[in-house]
C-alpha cells in the first residue's frame, strides 16, 4: 500500500471516465454553476507547464462547487482555426484539418493527465462543421439586422428596407455610414446594387473598403495586434497598408452598452479599465472648416472647443481621402514619401510613439471660422482616420502632442487659457481662464466649453456629438482555415446570404495565397462559381469568429436543430465564472460581449452579459538560460541555450556544446575556442557558466517545460497542488522545479496519516477529541473562506499546517481524517478519492457534501494573560475563557511574582484586558 501517485492516478482517471462521473444535465433541482477557462489553441507544441494554471484553478473552484451542491458546467473545447495550422500545411503539406485532430489528441492526452473534471461530452471544435454552422447562422443573422437608435437594439434589415420604400432615409434614426440622403420615391428608382450598396451602410455585418495589415508573404490581412514594429508577428514579415473590401463587422452600434454594462460585472478595476480606455467615451462637437480654393470643408471633432482659437495648424489622417485632393502640386513628392513611410507604421506604434515626431504639409490652407485667419493643413500619423472624423484642429497651447508638433515644425503656438492659479497643471488639464479668445475671454474652461458648443451650433459651424475610440471591427481574412462566409454574388455584385448552412470549407492541397490579395478559395472555381450564375465570397472569417459565442455551445453542445436549445440556454444563463489572460481584455472579451448583446437583442439568450465574474490569471515565466558569445568590440552577446542541458549549477560541459550545435544553426561560425570562456573542473571536464534571465516560457526561448514530464515524475496531484502554492492565482511568477518537493514531501506525509509501513492505519471510531476538532475546522475554515477569494496558494498552506498538527497529536481518528481526506480533494483529487475509499467509502467523495466549518470546535477553552506592573511584563498566567475580570484580578494579584513587585507600594488601580492582559498600577 505504498503511495505510488502515478499508479493511483491512473486507476481513479480511468474509474472517472467509465463512470462519466463529470457529464452534467441541463436539468437539475440543484442550482446551477458554469465555470469556464478560456478555451485553448490546439498548436503542435502542445501545452507547457504555463498553460495549466487557469485550468487547474477553474478545477479546484469547480469541484468545489459540486462538493456544495451545485450543478457545475465546466466543459473544454478548442479553438482550432487560425493562421498557424495554415502555415504549418504550408510548410508540410500536411492539411490543416489532419493537424489539428493530431494536435487536439494530444491536447485532449495532456489535459486527461492532470484529473481535470472537464465534461468531454461537451467539447467543441470551432473548425468542426457542425460547429461553425453555429458561426455561420450567426454572421447571417448580422449581415440581416441593423441598429436602430431609437428601439436601442438590432432589428431585421426587412423593416429597415420596408421603411425606406415608405419613407427613404430621412426620418430613420439608425446607427449607419450613409452619407446621402433619398426619398422613398429614390429609393424605388435604385437598382438592386444601388440599393444592396445602401444597405451595406446599415447592416451589422457590412463590407467596404477599409485600409488593412496586408502581408505578401502570409498572404492575408493581419489584426492590429498581429503586427509589431511594421512586420508580422508570426515570422517576422513586412507589412503594408492596404484598401480593400472587407467584411466588417458594426460593433461601434453596441459602444454604448458596452460601456454601461461594465457596471453589471464583477470584473476586476483594471480589465473594466482597459475595456472603458478601449470604446473610448468622448464628448464634444464636430467643427466645419473651410478649405481655401476648394469646395470641400473640413471636419474635425473635438471634445476642447474652448480652444479653438488656439488652433494654428490642422491634421489630418494620412489615410484621409482629401489629402490627396488639397495636396498641392509643390507639396506632393514630399506627401508620397510620408504616406509610404506611414504604410509600414501599425494603429498601436502611431499612438504610442511620443519621441518621435513626424509630418507633412499638404500645401493646403483651412479658413478659420470665427477669425477668418489661414490654418495650413499637415498631416501626420498620430492621428487615425476610423477616429472621429480622421482630422483635428491642433492646439499646441494645451495639448502635448499638438505642441510637441508645433515646435518640431516651427508652427505659431497661441495662449488661450491662463493657469497662472494652477502652476501644476498639465497642459491637458481643463483650468484657468480663457485668453485671446474673443467671445470666450474671461471665462473658465467648463464655460467656455458649453458656450463654444453652443455657438458652433447656432451658427451652422457643426453640432455636438458623442464619440468612440472604437472602430468597427475587421472580419475578413485572405485564409483558407477559416469559416467561409455562406454569401453569394450576383453578375452585378449583389450579396445576398446562403441558408444552406454548413457550408463548408472544400478539400485543397494548396494553401498558398492566390495572386491578387485573394484567398486560396478563390482557385477552387467549381466551388466558387454556382449553376445559378452566383458566386461564393472566397474569404474566410477571422480567429475571433468561433470564440465569441463558444460558451453557449457548451449549454446544448450537441443540438443539431439551433446553437442551444431555450430550456439550456434558460438554465445555464451565462456563465459564472470565467478564467483566462489579460491579452485577450480588448480583443475577443469585446467581440464577445458584442456578439452576446446581439443575440439578447434577437431573444435568444436571457442575460445581457455572457461572463459575471472574470479572473486573469498570471503568468508562469521560464527561467531562461544564455551562452555568452564574445564579440570583436569586447562585449558579448547572449545565445538562448535548451534547459535540459544544463546541470543544476547552470552549467554547460563542452561535450554537450558539441551535440547542442550539430542540429543549430544559430551557431555557424562560433569559434568554439577562442569566442567561448571555458573553465575546467576538478575531473578535467571542461564548461563554462551560464547566465539566467526570467522571461516568458517559449519554444523560442528554449525554456519550456513539458507537464508530462513532470507529472511522470511527482504525479498529477503534486503538480496541480505545486502550481497553486506558487503564489496568488493573478501573478506571475517563475517555475522553478526544485521547489516542487516540498509538496512532494506534503502529500507523502498526508498520505502516512492514513497508510504506515504500506498498512492502512487502525482507525478510531471514537468521538474526536477537541484538539483533533480544533485542528481540522480550522483549516476548514481557512480554506472556505480562501477558495471562495481563490487565494488557493493559502489554501495549500493551510493543508500542510493542518496535516503537520494532526501529525504531531497521532490523530487516527476516522471523522477527523475522512473529512480532511475530503477536505483536499478539490486540489488533489486522485490521492483523496484513493484514501477516501481506503476508509470504507463505496461510493466516490464526488457525491459527498463538502466538509463545514463548526464555529463551536474554535472557540478557546482558556486564555495566556501576560501579566504586567506598571505595562512592563513580570509574567503570564493561564485562565478558564469564562474567567471574569474580577476573577482574572483576583487570581493575578495571587501570584507570586506579583506579590514580590507589589510588596510595600499601593496598588492604584488594575487593568484587566479580556483574554489578553493583566496590568496592575503601583
């Protein structure tokens, strides 16, 4: 009966499979919980120690949950398109359908491994046809709805159509990118393309021409944050801007409710922070600005009309379709090569970039529209075109970035506010009085704003207006591992949407990118080109696609009629609690939270919000290893060398420097001799000491550690346990694989309270005595209140004092070390359920009911005063809790040592703290 975790582990995971002792039904008397971790990438390198973390802490809290009497949803799924699979079929030729069932095999192997109370009967594949049916049915549901401003929620595109063949345009309230204005009479005089590019302006699924990442060598459009410093992310390839039509999706119609809604969530200061920086709320009026020698104006928002005759330069967005036009003829070369150096600038470098400072003149003079004075017109790209209105009026006088221009390019910079009553003010900060501002002198800011709205207007120049950072988001991709869009073309190119769902993506051998910017679809002609004459959009949709709605198809995962049926989607509402990265706060929590709204609007979910309580975990950080290269100047450089070879002192013997580089390229022409210090040891061996760095685990970095390894070696239960003890859940922190026996050494002892000598201890039925009750609610306690918080690093060492103290008294009894053997089982659930059945148990601890703190077993029998004169210590004394003052006086008075200090002096009078202290004043 020898503690063998990895021979216990088996036994109880495979027990748990043929039992399907984690498959929930959607019906239950008992109240429900859905507990969610961030479903995860199925790459070829399958999970590293890092990847666990979340999923182990949603175990924990998820078993927890069940022990109290929940119903617990807590399903896996994989989200399984994307560029990574397509460059890998690339690469091999192997497709990307066939990678990814190798990939999520093994995924599926590692994640069984660690005990993880996953119902599989719920998993989702997002490139599985029978799932992105699902996606599909919903991108339909966008391109068939707009966004009605005055019923606030998305209705069906026919009443929009139904309208305009009463009404035209004029009087619809409708979130929209129409610039023109019709009559009913108009409308019924469009042709079927006129009116399809009408309602493109209105849909929430819509296409246009959007400037975008476009990468030749990956062939496709890239998201922001897949471009870093003017290259891909993914190898490192140039990018370029580019026009192009793409599907876009409208979420700037939800910017409102997705910032109020963040209100509802029990969400962290910091994620509803980045949200609200995000959609960007600003308040402010737009401004018409006269061009000089052109019909055109210029429009511009600005949330500081105060200002406004502190505006001395105007600039526009490079992107802006009037740069081009205003440009004059002396000025164009020197715009060319502005607007080529900005295609290879991202959004994310063009906002952040505060050093640098740069810019061109347009040649191009605005007219000023309360002075009359000419504004030259630049541009530059700290300012974006989807922002506002791709245009401000520059003020250098109270604005940074404006001024920082000014001064780099020898613009005029006007005073129009005096702080002078506020010497720590930025030049940001809305205070002080208005100066050289004509019909504003005098005012304070606050006033100055409203009356510049005001006057701005009544006098035709512009009107008030709310404004977003937000921008509709990209949703077509140049890929084939994506969903394909079930939208089809006529001759003239209207689009009209495909019901016959799935429709799927056909077989290719080629993945590579076709001429033109087009997807490797569009090579497939007879399954672009249909009988009717129509045909198919050749695009793909984006990653964020399938993972914006995955969690309501785990409710009802294997519905083949609807995404999940009423009754489900009812019970499980959303979900409770939801586990997963900060670098996913603006990217696919956004896309979700738009996408669940949506279908609120539709009546197909009962919840406003998809995720109530959202927990970011950490990080677990490699502990990365150099080699240092001398160079010719005297440095060296640092070359990333594999953990595995290293010894524990962080060394590298030569021997293995010479396996290392046979398969390395990165160390071609590395004089081993003479670029290498190499030192020899006392056996002759000779090495040289390596230099450590904590940094993100990755395979690039050669600092990945595999779980499997790890569990092979300490079992599954010390790993989860060990992952938990590192520190609180939202930190990161560094793996450290030394540091793993210490709860190695834990849960053998555990294991010794109830098996010695391979015998199973003689346990007492006895009544437990009160030490034995003290000791075990305590951590009962502990651990209630700590799981609940999940600081589950404190629940682990409340464990290890708990199994020390019970250790030190030889506690045997039954009560005391079955409920304590249920008591760990949410964080080391293999050895629980093997000791639980030790003592006697026939069924799993899984039915059980979690262990509950009795107030009564903590309460003190007595309690050590420490007994002073005159506040100095002279001593301590033990007395029964139900001692009162006048008895706790009475009896410290007898003491001893008291006696010998009071002895000849008056006792004035004497202080009794309850249950703490005895003073007595001479």
């Amino acid at each position: 009966m020898e503690y063998n975790p990895r021979e216990i582990e088996r036994k109880w995971q495979q027990r748990w499979k043929d039992l399907k002792s984690y498959q929930v039904s959607n019906q239950s008397d008992r109240p429900k919980y859905f507990v969610l971790d961030m479903f995860p990438y199925p790459s070829g390198a399958g999970l590293h120690v890092g990847h666990p973390l979340g999923y182990i802490a949603s175990d924990i809290y998820s078993r927890y949950k069940r022990l109290n009497g929940f119903n617990v949803l807590h399903p896996m799924g994989y989200d399984a398109f994307g560029l990574p699979a397509e460059q890998y079929a690339i690469q091999t030729g192997v497709h990307p359908a066939d990678s990814t069932v190798t990939n999520v095999e093994r995924y599926r192997k590692q994640l069984d491994n660690l005990g993880f109370c996953f119902d599989w009967d719920r998993q989702v594949s997002t490139c599985d046809p029978t799932y992105y049916k699902w996606t599909q049915w919903i991108f339909l549901q966008l391109f068939d709805h707009y966004y009605d401003l005055d019923a606030n929620k998305a209705l069906p595109i026919s009443a929009l159509i139904k309208h305009f063949e009463e009404n035209g345009n004029l009087k619809i309230n409708a979130h929209n990118n129409q610039e023109n204005t019709f009559t009913a009479a108009e409308w019924s005089s469009f042709s079927p393309k006129m009116k399809d590019d009408v309602l493109m302006n209105y849909r929430l699924a819509y296409r246009k021409t959007s400037y975008v990442w476009w990468c030749e060598a990956l062939g496709t459009v890239l998201a922001n944050d897949e471009v870093k410093d003017g290259v891909s992310e993914r190898g490192g390839h140039p990018v370029v801007k580019k026009a192009m039509l793409q599907w876009s999706l409208r979420i700037t119609a939800y910017a409102e409710r997705l910032l109020n809604d963040l209100d509802t969530l029990d969400w962290s200061d910091a994620m509803k922070a980045m949200q609200k920086n995000w959609i960007g709320k600003s308040e402010g009026t737009t401004v018409f600005f006269d061009i000089e020698n052109h019909d055109q104006k210029l429009e511009i928002f600005t949330t500081r009309p105060d200002t406004i005759f502190g505006a001395t330069f105007m600039v526009m967005a490079p992107e802006h379709p009037l740069v081009q036009e205003i440009t004059t003829s002396s000025e164009k070369e020197n715009i060319q090569k502005y607007l080529n150096y900005v295609q290879t600038r991202s959004d994310r470098d063009r906002m952040s970039e505060s050093k640098t400072v740069t810019g061109a003149f347009t040649g191009a003079y605005c007219v000023h529209p309360f002075s009359g004075n000419k504004i030259p017109i630049w541009i530059a790209e700290y300012v974006l075109l989807d922002y506002g209105t791709g245009a401000i009026m520059a003020v250098p006088s109270d604005d940074e970035r404006d001024n920082a221009f000014a001064k780099k390019f020898g613009l005029d910079i006007i005073e129009v506010v005096d702080k002078s009553d506020f010497p720590n003010a930025s030049l940001q900060d809305k205070v002080g009085k208005m100066i050289n501002s004509d019909f504003l002198n005098g005012k304070s800011v606050k006033e100055a704003i409203g009356l510049a709205i005001q006057k701005i207007d009544e006098s035709g120049l512009g009107k008030r207006r709310v404004n977003y950072k937000l921008r509709d988001a990209n949703f077509s991709r140049q890929r084939y591992w994506g969903e394909p869009f079930p939208i089809t073309y006529d001759k003239d190119g209207v689009a009209y949407a495909d019901p016959n769902l799935p429709l799927e993506l056909p077989d290719l051998d080629d993945f590579k990118p076709a001429s033109g910017a087009q997807s490797p679809l569009s090579r497939v002609k007879e399954w672009v080109e249909l009988k009717n004459g129509h045909t198919r959009d050749t695009d793909t949709m984006p990653g964020f696609a399938g993972s914006s709605w995955y969690y309501l198809r785990y409710m009802d995962a294997n519905n083949d009629d609807e995404f999940a049926s009423k009754q489900a989607l009812d019970y499980w509402k959303q979900v409770d609690l939801y586990i997963g990265g900060t670098e996913h706060a603006v990217g696919h929590l956004m896309y979700s939270r738009c996408w669940h709204k949506f279908l609120y609007d539709l009546g197909k979910v009962p919840t406003i919000e998809p995720y109530l309580r959202l927990v970011n975990q950490g990080m677990i950080q490699g502990r990365s290893l150099f080699i240092h290269i001398k160079k010719g100047d005297g440095g060296t450089r640092k070359l990333h060398i594999q953990i595995q070879f290293a010894d524990d002192k962080d060394r590298l013997f030569k021997k293995d420097y010479l396996e290392i580089i046979k398969n390395d390229n990165r160390f071609e022409g590395i004089d081993i001799d003479n670029e290498i210090d190499w030192v020899t040891d006392d056996k002759g061996e000779q090495f040289t000491q390596l230099t450590y760095e904590v940094e993100k685990m990755s395979k690039s970095k050669y600092n990945v550690v595999n779980p499997d390894d790890v569990v092979e070696e300490y079992g599954a239960d010390c790993f989860r346990m060990y992952e938990m003890f590192l520190g609180p859940i939202e930190q990161s922190k560094p793996w450290d694989t030394k540091s793993i026996d210490g709860v190695s050494r834990f849960l053998r002892r555990f294991w010794s309270l109830y098996v010695v000598d391979n015998q199973l201890v003689d346990f007492s039925k006895d009544a437990p005595s009160k030490a034995e009750l003290k000791i075990l609610h305590t951590c009962i306690k502990k651990v209630r209140e700590d799981i609940e918080k999940l600081s589950f690093n404190t629940c682990v060492s409340a464990m290890m004092i708990c199994c020390n103290d019970l250790k030190s008294i030889n506690c045997k009894n039954h009560e005391i070390l079955s409920q304590f053997a249920l008591l760990i089982s949410p964080f080391a659930p293999h050895i629980s359920e093997e000791l639980w059945e030790l003592m006697g148990n026939t069924t799993s601890n899984l039915e059980a009911a979690y262990p509950v703190v009795n107030e009564a077993y903590l309460e003190e029998d007595a309690f050590t005063y420490t007994v002073a004169i005159n506040g100095k210590r002279r001593g301590e004394a033990t007395f029964p809790a139900n001692a009162t003052p006048s008895e706790v006086e009475k009896a410290a008075l007898a003491m001893e040592v008291v006696q010998k200090w009071v002895e000849g002096n008056e006792i004035k009078k004497v202080i009794v703290v309850p249950k703490k202290m005895v003073n007595i004043v001479l």
